[in-house]
C-alpha cells in the first residue's frame, strides 16, 4: 500500500491569544482545508484536507478544539 491512512492521533497544541481554529473553503470547487489564522497578520497555515466529518473530528480531536470553527471564504 503506498498511502495509508493515520490511525494513532497524538494531540497537538496551539497558542489561543496567537492563532485562531479555522477552516478554508473554496467558493468555487468546494474544497475545505482546516488550519489557523494568526490574529496579529491575519495568515493562514494549513495543516490538513477535509475530505469528510471524520476529518473535521479528527482535527478538532488532535488540536482540543471544543468551540465552533469559523468558516473563511
């Protein structure tokens, strides 16, 4: 198998008063992409492609984000 999916999620952390959760999504084709937006520049970092709800599950779940996700177009 050349790709395999991640099983094992080990949590990560980020810096509230710095980055902000949120998630890109594309007018035109739909795509999604979670990541952060620094508050001070307002840049966004990827960190991964949501391709379904177990993604999102799984982002929130690695990072401890319990509030709403806002989403940026």
């Amino acid at each position: 198998m050349l790709f395999r999916k991640r099983t094992s999620v080990s949590a990560q952390t980020y810096d509230p008063t710095v980055r902000k959760p949120v998630i890109r999504c594309s007018i035109c084709t739909g795509e999604q992409v979670a990541g952060f937006r620094r508050l001070d520049t307002g840049a966004f970092e990827e960190i991964m492609l949501l391709r379904s709800a177990e993604d999102l599950r799984q982002f929130r779940e690695i990072y401890g984000i319990t509030e709403e996700i806002e989403k940026i177009y």
